[in-house]
C-alpha cells in the first residue's frame, strides 16, 4: 500500500483531497445540522413590513397571501398603501431593486379613514360583511358605524353600499401627530446648502 | 458642605439675566379676554365643565381633569365664557386647539375659597387630591402634572426631595424673582411636600449666579431642615436629570423616574403653586412670567393671568413689534416660537422672549459637519451628536436607537456649538417623532392583521359549523331510516312518513287557528303606524316651533310614516275587501297548497311582466334616488358644509347619473338585455 | 410681518467653521516662520504657490460641482489643505510638484469623496503620499538647514519653485534618514560625528517641532480641539522610543526626545492627527487613534522603507476611524456601560 502510494504520487494528492474533503464536508455538514437557525420564514418577514390593511388591491386577498405569493416570487411593487417605503422596506429585505409602485393597482394616498354618514345608512350589514378588520359595528336594519382607531383605510367598504353612504375622510394633522420635519436643506433660508442640486431644482431657482 | 457632583458636557452662554431682573414683580392686569386652552400640559386634555354663556368667578373650576394623567382649568379672573372653540395656542406646529374663552367683566369677583392651614390634620389622598383639583402642573416648562408626580408608589421611599431653583438657560429671571420676593411661599411649599412624601433629606437647588435668591432663600429657610445648595452656573444643569446627578451623584435610568432612585423633582415655581393651593385655596390662575428681549422697552416680571393673550402681556412692557420677527416662549436654548402674538399665556410660559435680529440673528445656512466633536464636548446626556447627525440625514432609524436617540433631552447644546451651525437638535426631534410614528404604525397593522387572522379564523369556523350540522343531518336522516327499516319490521318507512307529515300538518292547522286573525294584525299594524306618524308631527312642530335645524330632517321622517300608514290602511282596505268577495276561501284551504299558488301566481305575473316595463321601474327607483341625492347636495351647499361631504355628494350624484343614463340605454335597447 | 418659525435653540454660541480654519491658519504661523528661518524662504514660496492653486482647484471644483463658490470659499478649509501640504512639502520645491500635490489633495482626496466634511483621508496626507510615492527624488530632497550651508535668497528661492531646471540646489540627508541609514555607529558618536543632529533632535528641526508645539498649545488653550489625540500620540511614540530605546546602541532607534523633535512629530500631532473630519470623534476613540497613530509612526520610522512615517500612519489610522468610532461610544447619561450592545 505504502509503495503504491509512494510510487505513484497522483494517487497521494488524490487520496488526501478526498480524505481531506470528506472530513471538511463531514465537519460542515453536522454543524448545519447542530447549529442550524430557526430563521422566521421568509413569508413571515414579508407579511411584517405589509401594511396590513387587507385591502385587495394587490389581487390578493389580504395581507399575508401577498406576502407568500413575493416570497414564491411574485413583484413587489404592487401595495399603493405601503406605497414607496414599502417598497423600499422590501427592497432591502429581499435584497431586489427598488422598482416604482404598479400604477395598475391604485396609486398611494393619504390615509384616511372611513366614516359612515348615519342618517343615510340603510342598516343592510353589506358594509359589515366586507369589512375584512371587523372594524364596522351594526346589526340589520340598525344604523351602522366605522370604529375608526380599527380602521385600515381599504375602501372596502365603499363599493357595496347600496346608498353610498360611507365617505373616505382623510387623517388629518394634529396636536397629537405634529412633529418638526427633517431639516430641509433644499428650502428656505438653508438653501444655499441644496448641495446636490439636480437639473429639475436648477431649472427652478 | 455638601459635595457638588459635575455633569458631563454643558456649555456658558451669555446669562442676559439682568435685564429683566429690575422693578420686581409687576402686575400684567386683566385682560378684556382670556383664552384658556384645555390642554396646558402633558397628559389627556382638560373636560369643559360650563357652557357658552355661563357666568364664572375667578377660581370657579371650568374644566376637569380627564383622566388620571391630567389636570383641571379654571377660570382665572370673572366674567362670561363666551365661547368653547378651536383657538390658536403656544405650540411649535401653529395649530388650533380646544380652547375655553372668557369675557372678563373687570370685577375680579372670587368663587368662595376653601384653604386650610392645618394640612397634617388631613389624609394624604386628600391633600393630594387638593394639589390636583389646583390645576397644578410642572411650571418649569414641560408641564407634567404635579400630583401625578407627587404619587409615590405605596412602599416607594423618596430618599431626597429636590427644589429645582436652578433656573439655568438664559434670559429667565421668573423663578429667580420669585425666590427673591417669596421665598416664604416657597418654604410653606416646600413644608407641605415634606409632610407628604417624608424624604431623608430635602434639598433646594440654585446656580451661583443668583446671590439675591440664595441670601433671601437662606434666612427663609433658617432653623429648618431644608439645606440650600448652590453650585456653578452651566447650562442645563436645570434639567431634571442633570441637577439630580449634581446634587446626589446619581443617574436617573434610561426610561425611568427619578423615583427609581428616590428622587423626587419639583419646581419652585409649581411648589409655590402648591402652597398657595393647600393654605388659602387657591388653585393656578397665574404665574410669574418675564417678558425680555431688545424688542420690549422695559422688560420684566410680570403676575400674569393664565390666558392673557401674549401681545396684551407685551404692550405691557413696551413691545416694539417692528424690532421683532420672533416670538419665543420659554428661553432662547429650549423655548419655541409661536406663530401668532394672539396666543395665550399657559401655565407652562415662564418666560416671552422677543429678541431684535440682531440679539438673536436668523439661523445662517447649514455649513458641512467636520465633526469637530465640540458637540459632544457640549452634550450633557453623553451622546455623539455628530454621528446621530450623520444618521438621522440618513434616516438610519436603527442605528439612531443604537446610538440611544432617546435618551437626547433636547436641551440644545449641540447646535449652540456646532461651528457649521447644523440644526442638529431638529434632525433629533424629527427623528424622534418618525420613529415613534412608525412604531405606531406597525403597532395599528400588527392589530390589524390579528383582526383579519381572527376573522377569516370565524368565518372558517362558521363555515365547519354549518358543515358539519349538514352532515349530522343526514346522518340522523340515514340513521332514522334504517332503524324504521329494521327496528319496526313490519310497519312501512313510506307509510311511516306519510303519518308525520300528517301529524305535521295538523298540528300546523292547529297552531293557525290558534294564531290571531291576519286581519287584527293588519289593524294593528295601521294603529301603531298611526300612533308613529303623530309623535312624529308633534315633534316636528315643537322643532319647528324652536327653529331648530333639525327639521328638515323631522319633516322627512313625517312624511315616511304617513307613507307608511297609507300603505298599512291600503292593505287593510284590500284584506276587507278580498275577504268580502271570497268569505269561503278563508278557512280550510291548505296553507301549503296557497304558499305554492302564490309562488306560481308571483312567477307567472314576472314573467306576464314586459321586460321592458321592469327597466322602466328600475329606472324610475334611480331617478328618484338621484333627485333625492340632488336635493341634499344643494342643501349642503346652500348650508356651507364642509367640503369632503360635498365631495362626497357630489361624486355620488355623478355616480346615479351614470346609472340613470345606462338604464335608459338599457330601456331603449331592449334585446341587448 | 409674519412670526419667524425655527427650532429651538434660537441663540448660537460664537464659534464657527470658518473660525475654526482661521485658528489653525493662526497657530501654523510660528512653525512657519521657524522653518522659513532654518531652511529659507522656500516654504514660504511654497506656501503662496499652495494657496493660489488650491484656491483655483477648490474654485473649479465648486463650479463643476454647482455649488455655491463664495459660500463655500469663505470656510478657509482649501486654504488650511494648502498650508499643512506646502508645510510638509520639502522647501524649494519645484512648481509642478506643488501643483500636482493640491489637485490631488483638494480633486481626488476633498470632492471626489463629497467635499468638506465627507473625506475620509486627511487630504494633505493623501497627496503628501501620492508625491511621495510619485516623485520619491523631488519629495526627499530636504535643504540643509542654516549653519550648514548658505541660504539662498528670495530670487534663487522664487527660481528654485517656477523654474526648476536652471536651479542647482545643495541637498542634504535629515537625521531621520541618518538615524535610519546608520548600523555602525553608537548613537552618541552619531551625534558627535554629524552636524544636522544638533543638540536633541536635528539641527533647525528641533526648533520647527517646538514651534508647532507651541502653535499647537495655543490652540489647545482656544479650545478649537481636545487635548486627547495629540497626547496619546506624542505619549505612545515616546514609550515605543523609551522601549526601544537600549541606551543608544548602533541598532537603537534614537531617543523618545529625538522622536519627539524631529521630522514631523508635531506638525503630525497638533496639524494633522487633529483633523476632526478624520478621526475617530468620541473621546475614547481620539485616545485610542492617537496612540495608534503615535505607534505607527515610531514602527514605520524605524522599521519601515521611507524615513518619515506621519503621513502613512495617519493615512492607516483615517482607515480604522470610522472602525474605532464603533466600538468606543461613550457611556450616555443613565446608561449601564456605553458602547454599540448587539
């Protein structure tokens, strides 16, 4: 044996390569099984930076089919109210391009809220039915109405009034919801500092 | 002597004290209106207790807390509440608030006050109790409410209670001048709090730069054991945070209160307050607040009511509206501007600062960071402000908390120093309040999605329910024919159901009979419509009589159930008259058999029924809808509603039109249906 | 007029960038007057040549840049590139020299990264070492100092720079070299064997350091910087020297004093090293970059190809900055321990 080898030093490389891969492979092979991660799947993830406001306009219906159907490849450009962050958030997650949002299924808007004018709710529930938060109270023939702090804002609930009764009111700024905005190096008296000038601001001053 | 602990960081800029330290406390008057925010602290806005119209006395509580974390308003001076409305208030965003309105009558007249001079008699919850009903909140300037920072947790020891005289940005003279001229106020203050938490040890303090206050406080507090502590002046050694680290060493933790470490922090301003709350009754209708800055002549201190509008306060001092194009409430390091001079005086104003451009220039434009460090040199919290710059340009939100964004209070210091003048301290409380957005967006999508999940998990459920009483059905059917199978052998299953169903039928029969003739309940329905129809006109003409604008509304309703009743007495009508041309149908025909025969009767008048004619009816429904629609679009209009309803209105009105034009499309073109 | 609408805080204290520059320019003034004594008015012509390219190449590069040339001009930072480079730069230089040294600091090491503020290489060192690598013969053709040799005069001086071919200068080892060169002498007989030593650490040079040593001071005591970069790394290059030191033995690496006064120990350490853009920025992390920087400089003197080591080591440094930056954040108020917590 010992001859074989020593005569003929290719079978000496090849022997050690092949112990020395196998040990390696061996090696990597328990510590993925051993130290394997409970990694949350991927879908899960995906579902997370989802606005979550079950609204369809996806094609899907709700929040988490969309989310399986990006992690089994579907584009990622198709929730308006996630809108560009949403987007972005994804991006990054799924390590793709940021690609504008699908002008197919809606365009992002400002959040709002629904509100149910109650002298001309008829009480026929269709609203309730659609809604996919639970977030319209009422029964037959009662007068129904729109908990606002659940409402996600879908417009689900639009189509099926008979009377048209529900009106999308968008959120307004509040004491509450005030905050000073990033410092804006392209306007007012910092202007000077629009350091990145792009040919469109150019144009503009 | 006590040992004086250093913060790190800090910075000295120009005091400007000692122009509004002269002429003492002046008296700002009474103003012909006073607006009074519901809202003057931290915490869930004040509930209005009067009405529009309501005549109050000075000290007369006119809203009440709303909630534990909140304080009561009341009425600072006598005079009409003359409106409850949204006004402009002392807020960085310029926006309107809730606001109580008060047309003073110049008399001044005082509710009847309650004080009490013996307070250790009292129960501790009472005596809190008193310090909230005051409207008492940190006067400082974050306006916390300062019985919900008084209520210790039961078996929580205060170790040191701190009297926060510090008073350390600049310009503000209004704490200084209080402990000048009242320090005995402050002491009684400070009695009463000593008999409430009981703390080791109690402590007052003040930054060198005010002798006056230190000598006056010293012979105030004299004999007692209350020490006074002075240590060097630096800004913000004011902060809560900072001046606890000064006096005791100590860090307050990241996220909690100082009571975590038995502290407790008060203002003097807040426990002179509190005095004057517990001994004479009196609850927070005023405070000292200094007027400075080149743009007033003669600047001051000034006894103000809550609620005098700022540009009264400053006519007071001699405002030069043309020198000025700021107006900054509290000091030049922390304070913010105001959008309108109009806005009132709250109990957190303590102090009105309206500089010259050339006391405090515009903000030049933003140079490069270098990262030159004097920031963090500056900053009083430990942080790296240049980096958390470099990050909030970036909107690196993670690496902002990483960097402990949070534990920023703000105090400006950074952008005092920054030699690129970078508004660093805006980068943060943008920052800051994005993150806080965000969390409470995932936070309402993460409910969100727990709905939907809870939901669809019902409906499914629903859907299993009704499955499976399907399938016992059948199975309980199945079973049911096979024991008749087996179980009676000789009796036919077919024979044996004939015999239900015969049962059935009788017991059926039986029960009709039983039941009220269908012509009372006909009778009935008239009655009780009628009944409707009158309260109805009665409140109509009581609505009517009153002008209110609920009438066309009422008149609607009047007119529907008189619809009603017709309908109801037409049917009534058309029973009589049916049971008169066939008395003999009405009592042994099958009730099954007529079901059918009206089933088929239905059917075949449909289909007698042109298709045509059944456009035409629809169509008809439509433009009575649209009509109707029409109607309130221009009533709205004509009544000024807001805009989104007419909006709204008016793409529904758009939408019926549609409609109407592809129904009569539709009625023209018959074959296409 | 409506009410002005801004963040607090509404008052600004008096320092500024542009202050800041103008301070450094200031404190340069006594090595630059030290220098221009020992070896002539060749870094004083350096200097103005400097200046005038670096204000043409920042101008060029604004405009290329669009942005506002006046606005920026006006924070002095080319004119401080320009006179730390011409200080490092050896005297009668020739013009080219010079002008390629600027373009690369100011074009390729400033606003190929963004400008002010964004580069993460000291600029003057960045080019200092282009040259160096570049133009090895032009950039270690030190002058001798006077008392050596005869200094020439303004005209020879202004011919040296702008016309380099017609001027013949005289050139001559620095002790850094010899010190580096030298593997048979003690280095007490070094010293007694060969004038530029003078009395502790070079002849002139002694003096240039100390005069940077006191321009430095001077703006310690301003407050433009803290103190704890330039000490941690005059404090570490000296323990490595006292380390190494064995008593002067022909294969010692010279005295802490020798590298403390000689070459560009404290134009490094108050000029260079304190270049906030390019350094670590908590104060624990300018401690740790000194001393690095400090160590780095003694190892690549002694053992290292070139005989000058500030600008590789700071260059070296610049690298770990944003890496020491990580691991060195400061305990913040209420905080158990500081640092970045994973």
């Amino acid at each position: 044996m010992f001859e074989l080898i020593s005569q003929y030093p290719l079978i000496a490389a090849l022997l050690a390569l092949v112990s020395l891969g196998a040990v390696f492979g061996a090696v990597l092979g328990f510590a993925a099984v051993r130290f394997k991660t409970e990694g949350n799947p991927i879908a899960e993830q995906i579902n997370d930076l989802l606005p979550q406001t079950q609204c369809g306009q996806c094609g899907y219906p709700g929040c988490r089919p969309y989310a399986e159907a990006i992690a089994g490849g579907e584009a990622i450009n198709k929730c308006p109210p996630g809108g560009e962050a949403g987007i972005q958030a994804l991006a990054d997650l799924l390590d793709v391009e940021v690609i504008p949002l699908d002008e197919e299924h809606g365009e992002e808007k400002v959040k709002a809220v629904a509100f149910i004018r109650e002298d001309e709710c008829i009480g026929c529930t269709k609203c309730i039915q659609a809604c996919p938060v639970d977030a319209i109270l009422g029964a037959a023939k009662q007068m129904h109405t729109v908990i606002a702090s659940e409402c996600t804002g879908c417009d689900l609930c639009l189509e099926p009034c008979p009377v048209d009764c529900i009106d999308m009111i968008p959120q307004q700024e509040s004491l509450q919801t005030w905050h000073w905005p990033l410092p804006d190096p392209a306007s007012g008296e910092s202007r000077i500092i629009a350091t990145d000038a792009t040919p469109t601001q150019d144009r503009a001053a | 002597m006590r040992k004086i602990f250093d913060f790190h960081g800090g910075i000295h800029p120009p005091e400007n004290k000692r122009q509004s330290q002269q002429g003492g406390i002046r008296d700002a008057g009474i103003p012909p209106e006073l607006v009074l925010p519901l809202s003057q602290h931290i915490g869930a806005p004040a509930k209005p207790t009067v009405a529009v119209g309501d005549r109050v006395l000075k000290g007369q509580m006119i809203a009440e807390a709303n909630g534990f974390v909140s304080v009561p308003v009341h009425a600072p001076t006598s005079g009409t509440v003359s409106a409850i409305e949204d006004r402009l208030i002392a807020h960085p965003s310029g926006l309107p608030a809730p606001c109580i309105v008060i047309a003073s009558d110049g008399l001044d007249e005082w509710t009847e006050l309650a004080g009490i001079s013996d307070y250790r008699q009292l129960p501790k919850a009472d005596l809190l109790n008193r310090i909230r009903e005051a409207g008492i909140a940190g006067m400082g300037g974050a306006g916390f409410p300062t019985a919900v920072k008084l209520s210790t947790r039961p078996g929580s020891q205060v170790a040191t209670l701190i009297i926060n005289g510090t008073e350390c940005e600049p310009y503000i003279t209004a704490d200084d001048i209080l402990m000048r001229e009242r320090p005995g106020r402050i002491v009684e203050g400070v009695k009463i709090l000593q008999h409430l938490l009981a703390p080791g040890e109690t402590l007052i303090g003040i930054e060198d730069n005010k002798p006056e206050a230190i000598a006056a406080l010293r012979a105030a507090t004299a004999g007692s054991n209350i020490e006074i502590v002075v240590f060097p002046t630096k800004y913000p050694s004011g902060g809560e945070k900072q001046l606890i680290e000064i006096l005791t060493g100590k860090q307050v933790p990241s996220g909690g209160l100082p009571l975590d470490i038995g502290v407790i922090c008060q203002n003097v301003g807040s426990v002179a307050a509190i005095a004057d709350a517990v001994l004479l009754g009196q609850p927070l209708i005023s405070r000292i607040t200094t007027v400075t800055g080149e743009a007033v002549r003669e600047p001051g201190n000034f006894s103000v009511l809550l609620g005098t509008p700022m540009n009264y306060l400053l006519a007071r001092a001699g405002f030069q509206p043309d020198r000025n194009r700021r107006l900054v409430m509290g000091g030049p390091m922390m304070g913010f501007t105001v959008a309108d001079a109009g806005v009132p005086i709250v109990k957190t104003s303590n102090c009105l600062l309206a500089p010259s451009e050339a006391e405090l220039p515009s903000p030049p434009p933003a140079q490069a960071c270098i990262r030159c460090g004097m920031c963090e040199q500056a900053c009083p919290a430990s942080l790296l402000p240049q980096q958390m710059f470099w990050f909030a340009q970036a909107r690196e939100f993670e690496k902002l908390e990483q960097h402990k964004l949070f534990d920023c209070i703000e105090c400006g210091a950074c952008s005092w120093a920054c030699p690129s003048n970078i508004p660093l301290v805006q980068y943060y409380r943008a920052s800051k309040a994005e993150i806080l957005q965000l969390r409470r967006e995932h936070e309402k999508s993460e409910q969100a999605r727990l709905r939907f999940e809870a939901r669809q998990e019902r409906i499914e459920r629903d859907e299993a329910e009704k499955v499976a009483k399907r399938a016992a059905r059948k199975l309980a059917a199945e079973k049911r024919a096979q024991e008749a199978a087996t179980g009676g052998g000789e009796t036919d299953p077919i024979q044996a159901a004939i015999d239900r169903a015969r049962a059935k039928k009788a017991a059926q029969q039986a029960g009709d009979a039983a039941d009220t003739n269908p012509r009372d309940k006909l009778e009935k329905a008239v009655t009780s419509t009628r009944q409707r129809l009158e309260t109805a006109s009665a409140k109509l003409a009581q609505a009517e009589a009153e002008g209110s604008d609920l009438v066309a509304a009422l008149q609607t309703g009047v007119d529907k159930t008189r619809a009603r009743l017709e309908a109801a007495e037409q049917a009534l009508r058309d029973f009589t008259a049916a049971a008169e041309e066939a008395p003999l149908q009405e009592t042994p025909v099958d009730p099954a058999a007529a079901a059918i025969a009206r089933a088929i009767a239905a059917r075949a008048s449909e289909a007698a029924l042109d298709p045509a004619e059944k456009s035409r009816k629809q169509l008809a429904a439509l433009e009575q809808r649209l009509e109707k629609t029409r109607a309130r679009l221009a009533a709205s209009q004509g009544a000024g509603e807001e805009q989104k309803i007419i909006d709204a209105l008016e793409s529904s009105v758009s939408l019926l039109e549609e409609k109407v034009s592809a129904a009569k499309q539709q009625l023209n073109n018959p074959e296409g249906v | 007029m409506a009410l002005m609408r801004v963040t607090s805080p509404h008052a600004h204290g008096p320092m500024s960038t542009s202050r800041v520059m103008q301070n450094v320019l200031l404190a340069t003034i006594p090595g630059i007057i030290a220098l221009s004594h020992f070896f002539g008015y060749g870094t004083l012509v350096n200097l103005a040549w400097a200046c005038i390219v670096a204000l043409a190449c920042e101008t060029l590069a604004l405009a290329l840049r669009r942005r506002p040339i006046g606005f920026y001009l006006k924070d002095c930072s080319a004119l401080v590139t320009a006179t730390l480079l011409a200080i490092a730069l050896p005297p009668y230089a020739p013009w080219w020299l010079i002008a390629v040294g600027i373009a690369c600091a100011i074009l390729l090491a400033k606003h190929l990264y963004g400008g002010l503020g964004y580069n993460p290489f000291n600029p003057a060192m960045a080019a200092y070492v282009i040259l160096l690598i570049s133009f090895p013969v032009q950039m270690t053709a030190w002058a001798p100092p006077r008392g050596l040799e005869q200094l020439p005069g303004l005209m020879a001086s202004l011919q040296a720079c702008f016309t380099p071919g017609a001027y013949d200068g005289v050139t001559m080892a620095t002790p850094l070299d010899l010190m580096k060169q030298n593997n048979s002498l003690l280095i007490a007989d070094l010293y007694a064997q060969t004038p530029q030593f003078g009395r502790w650490a070079g002849l002139g040079w002694e003096w240039v350091n100390l005069a940077f040593l006191a321009g430095g001071a001077w703006l310690l005591y301003k407050r433009i910087f803290s103190w704890h970069a330039p000490v941690a790394m005059l404090a570490s290059l000296s323990l490595f020297a006292a380390v190494f030191y064995d008593g002067g033995s022909s294969a010692s690496g010279g005295s802490p004093l020798f590298h403390l006064l000689s070459g560009a120990t404290m134009f490094g350490a108050f000029f260079i090293v304190t270049d906030p853009v390019t350094s670590a920025v908590s104060v624990r992390g300018r401690l740790v970059y000194g001393a690095m920087i400090g160590a780095l400089v003694y190892i690549i003197r002694v053992r290292g190809n070139y005989p000058d080591a500030v600008a590789f080591a700071v260059l070296i440094m610049n690298f770990a900055a944003p890496f020491i930056d990580n691991y060195t954040q400061p305990r913040t108020y209420g905080h158990q321990s500081g640092g970045s917590e994973k």
